[in-house]
C-alpha cells in the first residue's frame, strides 16, 4: 500500500470582506498545476467551478416574495433571503416565505425579527435568538441544528459585545465574515438594469473569488408594492437570471451558508489518495471543522493512471460508476466519512 499525496490546507485569520486584496495563494490557483497521475486535490469550489455566486436579498419585501423567489425557484438559481419574521413585510407573505421559497431550495437568513436593532442583551436574544428559531422550525430543525447567515440591517444600532455573544450562541454567521478568499460585492441601485446587475460577475469569474449580489425591492409597475423601495424592474431582474442561467458551468450559485462552510472545511481539509494496487485506490478526506455544523461536500478531482476509462466509486456506501477523460475522476464527498474507494472498470 503506497501513500500517494497529501494536501493540506490552514484557516485563515478573519476580517471584514469588502474588496480584499488577492493573496497569494489565490493567484497561484489561477495557475494550473501539472497534477500527474497519482494525486488529488480538493477543488476551490463546488464541481470546481470557476467562482462562486451569492444572489442575496434583504427586508423580505412584497415584490421579493411575489416576483423575486418564484423568478429564482423557477431557473433553478438559488438566493440568499435576510427575512424578518416579526416584521409586516414577511408577514404579509408568510406562506410564501415558509412554504414556497424552501420547497425552490431558497435559503432564508437571519435579518433579524423586527429590523429596529437592541439597547439590551434581552433584546439581543429576542431579535436574533426569535429570528433564528423560525428559521429552524421552517427547515425543520431543532434549534441551534445548523448555521444561519446573518446580516444587522442598515440603520440599526447595537450592543456590539452582546451582538457576539449572541450570534455565536445561536450559530449565525455574519456575512461579514471572511472565508480567506476575496470578495467583489455590489448593492443594486433602484431602477439598474440586467447589464448593470452583471457587470461584477465576469471580474469574479476571472479571478476565481466570490461575487456578491445585494438586491432590497423588485416591482412590476409604480404601483407594485416594493416601487421606491431600492426596487429594479422584473423584468430587469429577470434578463439578469437569465445571463446568469446562462453561465451555470462557470458559476458555483449558491446561499451564503453553503458557500461559507465549504471555504472552512476546505481551508481545515486534509485529502490523501492510497494505492491499493493497480486497479484500486483509496480517498481519505478529513477535516478539523465540527461535523454537525460543517458538513458541506467538498469536490475531490483525483488523477488516475491516464489509461482509466471507466471507474466504480464507492462513496460512503452509495456505488456509483464514473467514465473518466484522461484519467481524472471528479466527485464530491463530505469530510471525515468512510474512505472512498475506487476500482477500475
């Protein structure tokens, strides 16, 4: 048994993201290596995608649930909604924002209950804690079960100290947060345009980083319910997802806390790639993340003899067969199950 090849990778301290500088390490995977048979890596992004699409959303206006979720479910494209539950905007929608918008796979976030922010810890608790639960009981979880993005609301003011401390308790993540890969993120202004709504997107895709989209109203004529409210047109919005349906192979899109844990496990991975023999190897991904909370997939591109045309994978019991071109098997896996094997076919 010959142990092949070992990747490891560290976490990086966190910061604020807002335009941060490329590192290193980020320019050099734009490069790509001479990877030889016998070796594997963990790809940047999910499918190894050429960059990551955070499509995100705050206020839970009329014109987000009526117009923008069913746009969204309807390509297959998925967003990042920051709801209030106890706010008259949600609940005016409650169906949709329950029902309809996590039966499209939408992810809902954490705007907290009322959008009016806290001058007490209790207050804190009650607006992030309440906000959080509900998130919970409509994934159908207990509570503290995962992790939910969370974004303050602008204008709001707050206890920054209890803010943590609470944000922490209840496993929200600000989306602030630094993943240590650069950000490049835009508010859409009233009345902007398809063209203008993309124009950040080939940037990331170039450079391999995460591109953020914030969206607030979206209304169909004056007298939609979100017009003024920050509110582009529909139809705008919808030549927009069109363009982006229309990069899909490029473009990893997808909510805020599945972009966020597979940047931390991966940062946090090890993979090492066994030979068994001539006909069989072994994949063993680990990660120092904790499982309950960290259980993203992670994409493994394995590099095996270029002769390979077909392969079985047995990955965590499910057995799937993989035609290869040149030799290289790409499949996803979750950190710190059974060892995927691999048999020529």
């Amino acid at each position: 048994m010959n142990t092949l090849i070992i990747s490891r990778l560290f976490i990086p301290v966190f910061s604020v993201i807002l335009m941060t500088s490329c590192s290193k390490k980020d320019a050099e995977e734009l490069v790509p290596l001479p990877y030889t048979e016998g070796t594997v890596r963990i790809a940047k992004w999910k499918d190894d995608k050429k960059a990551a699409l955070l499509i995100q959303f705050d206020d839970s206006t009329p014109g987000q649930a009526t117009l923008g979720v069913p746009a969204m479910s309807k390509r297959g494209l998925i967003g990042t909604w920051y709801v209030n539950p106890g706010g008259e905007y949600y609940l005016l929608h409650k169906d949709i924002w329950e029902n309809e918008a996590p039966a499209g796979n939408q992810e809902l976030a954490n705007h907290t209950m009322t959008h009016t922010g806290a001058s007490s810890y209790d207050e804190v608790v009650y607006e992030v804690g309440e906000a959080s639960k509900a998130i919970w009981r409509i994934r159908k979880e207990e509570d503290f079960a995962s992790l939910i993005a969370f974004n303050r609301g602008g204008g709001t003011s707050w206890n920054e100290d209890d803010l943590k401390k609470v944000l922490e308790e209840y496993k929200n993540i600000d989306r602030l947060s630094y993943t240590g890969v650069k950000i490049i993120a835009k508010t859409i202004p009233i009345g902007s345009n398809a063209d203008a709504m993309y124009e950040l997107i080939p940037i990331a895709i170039e450079d391999s980083i995460i591109c953020s989209i914030h969206f607030h109203g979206i209304s169909d004529d004056n007298d939609g319910d979100d017009y003024g409210n920050g509110a582009v047109w529909v139809v705008e919005f919808e030549k927009f997802l069109d363009k982006v349906l229309a990069i899909k192979d490029e473009v990893w899109n997808t909510g805020y806390i599945s972009m966020y844990k597979y940047s931390i496990e991966r940062n946090n991975a090890s993979v090492e790639l066994v030979q068994y023999s001539n006909v069989q190897y072994g994949v063993k991904l680990s990660a120092t993340t904790d499982d309950k909370y960290y259980n993203e997939s992670l994409t493994i591109l394995v590099y095996l003899p270029a002769d390979w045309e077909k392969c079985e994978v047995n990955n965590d019991g499910s057995v799937k067969t993989y035609t290869l071109t040149n030799g290289v098997l790409m499949f996803n896996a979750v950190p710190n199950k059974s060892e995927v094997m691999i048999v020529k076919k």
